[in-house]
C-alpha cells in the first residue's frame, strides 16, 4: 500500500541549505524521505518565480551519474529512489544573491503521479578559507579517504596518533554507521558471569561482554551474578515492547485540537494500514492522544521485530501522518511536527517509565539468607531497609526512578554489542523492589520500563559488536527479546551487588583496591 504525500510533507523533501552557487549557474538537492519511488518527468523548477525549463536541468544522483534533464524525460524508464537518497539538481542559470530564495520543482514520480515541492531557502556567505574535513564523494571508505583524515588530524593538532588507525575490517562495513571515518576507539572489554537466566526467551547461562573504562565494574557484576548463580539463577520476564513517534498538530484553538483528536480515534482502523505500508516489520498497535491548549500531540506505538526502530517508526509515521493531512476535513491544520518531543527520544522521562518505549522487562530473583550473609556480608533485613532509606533520596532528588547504577551494566553492554548508546538515557531508568520474605530471605526486582535494544540493524552488524552479539546466541530473526531479558538480568546482579557494598561499607575500599582512586 502506498501513502499520498501532502503539499505540508512534501516540503520536507527539500535538504534544507542545499541551495548554493556553481560555476555553471545554481544547485540544490532533494532527498527521498517519503517511499521507494521512481522518477518519471522532471517538469521544471522555478527560483523567485522565474521559470526555468528542462533544458537547463541536470540531475546529479550520485556516484558519477549525471544527467541532463531532457535526456532523462526522453526515457520512459525513469530512475528508482531510494529512500535516503538525494538527488541534486544543477541548473545553468544566473547566480543567485545571498539571502532568502523561493523554489519550485514540478516533478512526476511513480506511484504518487504529479508532485511540487515549494519551499524558500537561503544563500549564506562562506567563508574561502574554513577548514574543512578531507572526504570522497566517490569512496569515502577508501583506504585513500581515511588516510587522508588520518593525516589531516595529526597536521591538524600536531599530534601523531600510533592506535586510533589500527582496526581489522572493511571500513566500506561502516556505512550508515559512522560518517568521516577515520580509526577506532579501542574500549576494554571484560567477562562477567556465566549468569543463568531462567527467561521466557532466554534459557541457560550466558557469558556477559562488557565494555568498559570503569575499574570494579565488571568486577561488582560478576560478584552479583555468582549470588544470583548460587541461588537459581534470575527470572526474566518481557512485559511490553512499544516504540514511539510523537507529531504534533497545531489549530486555532483547543476545540480544533480536541475534535481532531477524536477523530483520530475513530480512524485508527484507516490509519493502521498507512503507517504500515512502509515495512513488512513495524505494526501500529495503537496511538495515544495528548491535549494541551491548541495543539494535539499523538503517541503513535509500534512493535517493530528486532531492530530498535526509531528511523522504522518514523519513517511509518511519516506515511500515517501525510494521510491525516490530506483526509482530515476538520478544523484547519495550521501547523505539523513529525517529532514534538514527546516520545522524549535519547531522554529520560516519566511517560516512558509509565507507558514504556522499547521493551519493558522485569528481572526478579530470590536470594538466600545464608548466601547474602557469606558472600555479601549483608544480611536480608540489612538490604531492605537500605533500599527504604535510598527510596526517600531518590524522591528527594526529583529522580524518575529509584535504581542504583543501571547505566552501568547497560552501558558496558550497549557498547559490546552495537547498540545506540544514546538510548541510555531512557533505558537506564529501573524500579527497584525489595522485601524480606517469611523465611527470611531477600526477594529482588527491577523493571526496566524503556530497555532500547536490537539484534538486527545499527551497528549489531558491525565487526566486533556481531562477536559480542553471537557470545549471547542473540543473532538472527526473534532474539531481541532473548537479549532484553538477559540485559535486565545483568542490571539486576549490579543493584544487588552495589547495594550490598555500600550497605557493608565496601564500596570505598573496593575502588581503592580494584579501581583508579589513587
């Protein structure tokens, strides 16, 4: 099924600052944010309201192929575009001042038919002699593109640099990853465990990955994952799996922002299938509407297979949204966002710890009196209350969540594994639990209500990170949740274990003896 753009969303197919002079005349560029199209007629484009016609435009799409514009119009076979791909536009005609400009592209495209993107964008002043970074625009994977930034930075800082140009693969691996390539960050990686996971997907003992800088860290995660080892193991349990984009409508008032909220409502049955037209993976499960003064923002929730799916759901949001633009005849739309802010992306907040992003999991285990005692030097009730205790400082504070160092074990395992170590800031939030059972032992608990991993897609492909990845049996179709459930194991052998060295009064002497406190 295929989406129909809106006028409001075609404007963003223009690349903002593009527009910029050339010998021959003017050039911008155009990338494909909508779907998978094929080029049919370039019709003309006009600047200031000046025509200009076929025959002065040529397409540049990249990799050597240029071509003129009657040329292309002459062949009815078109050219297919990627989503993410740019195409840039290079017309002989009279250079353009700085400032502000109008323009103007007529085009046809398969399936959407006659498109016209119209947009205003500047020409600013550059200066001739910035610095810039040395790039390829044919191969900037080559060995020549690299070593050419290799001998630009150490000119650069007049430094020479003997570890940061050393790696073992395919630097043409990176693309998508990771722009202007020029060497490694070598991390420490550290085991932990084997841990045993008693999961719903996970089953078995895993040898944990962590990369890290942090002197006892790996240290405190393989004390607690031996606790959690000599009483059975850790229970692991995937509770939800959501990811979000969040657009906002703007009216003329809060009556147009709340009737175009129940029409939403009503219409979630047409708009389930626009949004998923752009994957076979992201299925809408529902959307949540929020009102404040004139504007409506929307909470669209997807579960999107093994990827993270940040760019899958906004990419469907993008189609959902272009069909509410063009369907909704209500109060007029006077202004449209397709991220507000309120999927609070790379953020820590309370929405996510209440209606989750990403995989909500619960990590819980049992631990014994006479364990925690020998291998802790903590008792039950010792732990219980110091968590009490903790609980009123985290209220104190204004925290969201009241989890002793999550970030930790997350972190050393995002890096291992190719994860978007940005996503820390959401997934780090953890609701600790604890309490002395009858029998006087300790149950423990924590839920991790935004947990932003993946198996598939970002850097889980990547050289090392794949290693890591095949270390945990988390590669291949249908192990996301595999690996969510041992990471929230993980986090959990961390709050037990920090919290029984604080409560003992190790923590200090820990650092001291394992760590770089001098």
């Amino acid at each position: 099924m295929i989406f129909t753009p809106s006028p409001m969303l075609l404007k963003l197919l223009y690349t903002r600052g593009s527009l910029h002079n050339t010998p021959e005349g003017v050039a911008f560029s155009i990338k494909n944010r909508l779907d998978t199209v094929r080029i049919t007629r370039i019709d003309h484009v006009q600047l200031d309201g000046v025509k200009i016609g076929v025959e002065q435009i040529a397409l540049d799409l990249g990799n050597g192929d240029v071509r003129p514009a009657t040329v292309f119009n002459a062949d009815s076979a078109g050219f297919t575009l990627p989503v993410g791909q740019a195409a840039t536009f290079h017309l002989a005609t009279e250079q353009l001042s700085e400032g502000i400009h109008r323009v103007q592209v007529q085009f046809a495209a398969d399936p959407f038919g006659d498109l016209t993107v119209e947009v205003e964008d500047a020409i600013a002043h550059q200066p001739e002699n910035r610095t810039k970074i040395p790039r390829d625009d044919q191969d900037d994977y080559s060995e020549s593109a690299i070593q050419a930034r290799q001998r630009f930075a150490e000119e650069f800082s007049g430094q020479e640099f003997q570890h940061l140009k050393h790696y073992s693969f395919d630097a043409h691996t990176l693309q998508g990853n990771c722009e202007h390539f020029t060497g490694v960050a070598q991390i420490p990686v550290g085991l932990a465990g084997p841990l045993h996971v008693n999961g719903e997907h996970a089953q078995g003992d895993f040898l944990i990955p962590m990369a890290t800088t942090e002197g006892t860290l790996v240290a405190s995660y393989n004390r607690g994952i031996q606790v959690l080892n000599m009483c059975g193991g850790v229970k692991c349990t995937v509770i939800g799996d959501a990811m979000q984009r969040a657009p906002v409508f703007v009216f003329d008032d809060a009556r147009g922002a709340r009737d175009f909220g129940q029409w939403v409502a009503e219409e979630i049955d047409r708009i389930r299938p626009e949004a998923e037209s752009t994957s076979r993976v992201a299925k809408l499960q529902y959307i949540d509407t929020y009102l404040a003064g004139k504007f409506a923002y929307l909470r669209f929730n997807y579960s999107t297979g093994d990827a993270a799916g940040q760019n899958m759901v906004g990419r469907a949001t993008f189609a959902a949204c272009s069909w509410i633009l063009e369907n909704y005849k209500g109060a007029p739309i006077r202004h449209f966002y397709l991220e507000s802010n309120f999927a609070t992306d790379k953020k820590a907040s309370q929405i996510n710890v209440m209606r989750t992003r990403g995989k909500r999991v619960v990590a819980e285990a049992l631990i014994k009196r006479e364990v925690l005692q020998q291998r802790m030097r903590v008792t039950p009730e010792q732990l219980a209350y110091h968590g009490q205790v903790s609980n009123v400082g985290a209220f104190l504070s204004g925290a969201n969540n009241n989890g002793a160092h999550s970030a930790n074990g997350i972190t050393a395992m995002f890096i291992a594994t190719g994860q978007d170590v940005a996503n820390v800031s959401e997934s780090s939030a953890g609701v600790l639990y604890s309490e002395v059972t009858k029998e006087g032992d300790l149950y423990l608990s924590i839920t991790i209500p935004s947990l932003i991993v993946a198996t598939h897609g970002g850097g889980t492909g990547l050289a090392t990170q794949n290693e890591c990845l095949r270390m945990l049996g988390c590669v291949g179709r249908g192990t996301v949740n595999k690996f969510a459930e041992i990471v929230a194991g993980v986090v959990l052998a961390g709050e037990l274990s920090l919290g029984a060295a604080i409560s003992s009064s190790d923590w200090v002497s820990s650092h001291e003896q394992y760590g770089r406190n001098r």
